[in-house]
C-alpha cells in the first residue's frame, strides 16, 4: 500500500475527478487525467516498496551529499553477512545464484543477453542485471538523468576461486578397498595446503529429464565432508616430504569398502543408461543424483568441484581478523556488488545522471579467458546494449560507444597482500597495507596492473571527499607481482576506458583458508558506495588528463 501522505494525495486526485465526471465519462480529458493519477500512485508505490525493501540502510543518506559511513557495528555485521554469503556460496555457481536473488530481492531485473527488445527499450531509472555461463555477472543501475557521452562509473571483480575439480571420468580403481576420485588443480591447488581438510563436493549438474529437455541443478554437501586428502606422516622421511605429485599423492579419499562395507547394490540397468555410467564410481552418481533429487539415468553431465566446508569465522583477541576460505576474490566481489545495491536504495535513480555498473567474471585464475573471463566483453558488450537504448538515426552509435568508453572509469578490484610481520622483508617500505583501515591502491611499473598516476590521483581526490583511507602496495624488486583482470579491461573491445587496480588486502593469498580485517568488507562497501555517488564529479575536475 501507498504511505499515507500518498493515500491522501491520490484522494485528492479522484476527488477531483469524481466532480468532473457526467454522462461522457470516457471522454479522452478525463481519461488522460485518471491515466496521470493512476501512474503517480504507481511511482509513489513503487517507490515506498523499495525504501521498505531497504530498511537496513539509514535513510539520512537519501539523496544527501553526506558521505555515505558506516558504524563499527555496521562494519563488523558486513563481515558477519559476507562469512555467511561465502558458507553459502561454496562454489561460483552458487555464488551467481544468490548474487542474483540478492539483485531480485531489492528490485533488481534481469534480462538475458540473448533478448533484443528488452536491451533496446530499458526504463531511464531502473535497475537490471545479467548473466552469462551461470558464472558471471553484470549489474547496473540507469540513471534517469544520465547522458551516455558523459560515461559510466564501474567496478570490476572476479568471483572464481582456487578449487578442485573433477576429472571428466573422476573413476578410479579402488586401491586396497578405498575408493578414490580422480580430481584436477584449478589455479594451482592439490598443493600442502589443500592437505587434511575437511572437504565437501558441489557444483552444477546437467540433468536431461524424462521430456528430452536440459537443465541445471546446483548441489552442495555442506556441511558433510565427502572426501580429504591425507598427508604422508613426517616419520616416513624423505618421501613425506613437499611437494608431492599431484596426479598420484594427492588424490582425495572418498570412501573405503571391504566384504562388510561394498555398494548397496549392484547398478541397476537404468543406471547404466546414463552417459556418465563409468566414467563415475556408481556410489558418487547415486550421491550425486541424491542430492540433485533426481534419477541416476537423468544425470547427462557434471560441472563439480571440491571445497573446504569450514565457515569462516572471527580470530584475533580483539576479533580484529576475519579467516574464511575463497576470499580471493569474493573478498571484494561482494562488497562490490553489495556497494551497486547500496547505492540504488540511497539515490533517486529518476533524476541521477549516472551509469554505475558492477561487472563480476570468472576465470582469472587462469588468465581471464573463456566467454566468462574478463577479455570476454562482457563489460563493453553491456554498455554497447545499454545504448541501444539511446540510439537514433542523428546518433553515430559508435563514435557514442567510444565517447562513452573514454568518460568512463573503471575500479578493477582484486584482493592484495597485507603485511605479514613474519616475513617483514618481502615488503617494500612504506607499502605495508594493513588490517582494518582501508582499501589499497595496487601499483606496478610492469604492467600486471593497469594503475597509472592519473588513476592514483582521482581515486585520492574520492577517497579525501568522502574521509576514505586508502594504502599502498607495490612488490619489491626481485620479487614477482600477480595480475588483475586490469589489464585486461583496458586491452580489450573496451579500450579508451581508464582503469586502476585496487582492493582488499589479505593475508595467506591462494591458501584454502585466508584471513583479512573483520572491518575491511565493511570498509569496502562504504569506498565502492562512495566512489558510485561522487567519481563523476572529481572526474570533471580532471578535464581531459
């Protein structure tokens, strides 16, 4: 229902034009007049949904040029929900899922890449998103204001994460009575680190249903721990020592069957219908089948991975740290689209003249390839679409797609490391990020960030309106930087757009568990909220640098 003060005007309204009606009620005045009224109670409606909707954020920053803070309660309930979203995300795909109900719930809509009509008639003011692969992810609020050769505000991150997984025929010969799976590294695991954990098996499954037709189901075994992967004992000597092979001594245990412990059953011929019937122990398809309730002839193919199932938590005497498994890099993926979201609800989005977008993609890990990685286009084929809104025949829609791209700026955000004080020599003085004070500005003279002076100096001039900390990090040299999708961003179909590198710093980089500030998620989302309501107006102090 309309708040009172609306219930009240649209009283007024059909009062009015309850005194005006006659014998020719359906006169087009009148028509037109109840049309008016009929649309304003309808915005006024839409409108007291989403502030309902929104009720966790403080309505003192609507439409205010305060900068939008967060108490240290705020801060710590921040990395309360994102431990939470990370136990419930376990792999990218459940990531996608709950991003996207997260979007839905607060009036988000989505529309498919493969539609035309709905990309060409976006409603000015709204708020959409989109998916592709089920394992990536752009969102994007419309200002109603917002003119497409004044660019777009955007942040970047990549929402893949060090896993394992399996093998496309994971069966292998049970070895003494147990039953092991045949598994391979993403990104460089099924090292020591991924030894004597306790993990759990999720992902997709392509089921193919009794009518002939495909779908995806997501599984997740949280909280039981299906296999482990045990380390050679130091006794032993020199051959427990690391590394150790990774196709033949790292292979995760999933069972152990003897005369008192085989299958339940022999397969069943049914079950031997399905295409996976072999290449898979019939004791993982049943699991699998099981958890995705469906039949083990239905299950047509698998997209699985193995995870650590221990939820993240506080540590610290003062619960200073925040130690959670995948945070690099839903780290500063969730702040990132939490910050999207955050701003639909604090902005009149009618009368904004922004273009934010939040663009979230897989495989960086491995080079940012794949029509989910960042060289994808992804970004600029969004924006390109967003346009299409836009377009007329006096408009040369590709000198306004570059006009667009070159006003535009880009935060690829990426986790970053924090001080480890153990090993205080590796760090490059005066580039020491630490725990709880504020996002870190990434710098690299080589090219695996694309941070440039000018970039450093307008995310400074954002963070000192809005009282943000920043940090600094920079690898010394002899030692060996990483990379972002970046370069990336700035390479590809969407060059012109400026870009820097930033993010969250955290301590014990690609190990399975990984530890950050217990504030710091909450300090993301309140500099990716402020860099959304104010990046435009610094841009402009910069001219055409």
């Amino acid at each position: 229902s309309t708040p009172s003060n609306s219930s009240a005007a649209s009283d007024v309204y059909k009062r009015q034009i309850m005194s005006n009606l006659d014998s020719d009620f359906f006169n087009s005045t009148t028509i037109l007049e109840l049309k008016q009224v009929l649309e304003k109670v309808a915005k006024e409606q839409y409108n007291t949904k989403n502030i309902k909707t929104t009720s966790n954020v403080d309505n003192t920053f609507f439409n205010s040029k305060k900068p939008f803070d967060l108490t240290n309660e705020e801060l710590i309930q921040k990395g309360q929900d994102y431990i939470d979203f990370t136990y419930e995300s376990p792999t990218i795909y459940h990531v996608v899922a709950n991003l996207t109900k997260d979007l839905t719930d607060n009036g988000f809509t989505y529309i498919s890449e493969k539609s035309y009509d709905e990309w060409k008639n976006l409603q000015k003011g709204g708020k959409y998103f989109t998916t592709r692969g089920d394992c990536s992810l752009l969102a994007f609020t419309l200002g109603g204001q917002w003119d497409p050769k004044t660019g777009c505000g955007a942040i970047g991150s990549h929402i893949d994460a060090l896993h394992v997984k399996l093998k496309p025929a994971s069966i292998k010969n049970k070895f003494e009575g147990y039953e092991l799976l045949g598994v391979a590294n993403y990104g460089g695991t099924l090292n020591e680190l991924w030894l004597n954990r306790d993990l759990g098996l999720g992902g997709r499954v392509i089921v193919k249903d009794s009518s002939k037709k495909f779908k995806t189901v997501l599984i997740d075994s949280t909280p039981d721990c299906i296999a482990f992967i045990p380390s050679l004992a130091p006794h032993y000597g020199e051959p427990s020592k690391f590394p150790y092979d990774t196709e033949s001594q790292t292979v995760p245990i999933i069972g152990y069957f003897n005369d008192e412990s085989r299958e339940e059953a022999p397969p069943t011929k049914e079950e031997k219908a399905s295409p996976l019937f072999g290449k898979h122990s019939i004791n993982l398809l049943r699991y699998i089948a099981k958890m995705a309730d469906v039949r083990v002839s239905e299950l047509y193919q698998l997209d699985l991975e193995l995870y650590d199932i221990q939820k993240g938590t506080f540590g610290g005497l003062k619960k200073d740290f925040l130690m959670s498994p995948r945070q690099d890099d839903r780290l500063c993926s969730y702040p990132a689209l939490q910050s999207l979201i955050n701003f639909s609800k604090i902005t009149d989005l009618e009368s904004s003249k922004d273009l934010n977008i939040v663009a979230l993609y897989d495989k960086e890990e491995v080079g940012s390839l794949d029509r989910q990685g960042a060289r994808s286009g992804l970004f600029d084929n969004s924006v390109a679409r967003i346009l299409s809104s836009y377009a007329s025949k006096d408009i040369d829609s590709e000198l306004l797609f570059r006009t667009t791209l070159s006003n535009s700026f880009f935060l690829s955000a990426d986790v970053i490391h924090l001080h480890n004080p153990n090993f205080d020599s590796v760090y490059l003085e005066h580039h020491k990020p630490k725990p709880n004070v504020g996002v870190t500005i990434s710098l690299d003279p080589n090219g695996h960030m694309a941070t440039d002076a000018i970039g450093v100096s307008i995310v400074e001039e954002i963070a000192r309106i809005n009282g943000d900390q920043l940090q600094y990090f920079q690898i010394k040299n002899n030692s060996r930087s990483g990379g972002t999708i970046g370069p990336s961003i700035a390479c590809t179909n969407a060059s012109g757009v400026r870009v820097i590198d930033l993010g969250i710093a955290e301590l014990s980089m690609h190990a399975i568990r990984e530890v950050t500030g217990s504030k710091d998620v909450g300090l993301g989302i309140r500099f990716f909220t402020n860099f959304f309501r104010t990046y435009k107006q610094v841009l402009e102090t910069f001219g055409d640098l």
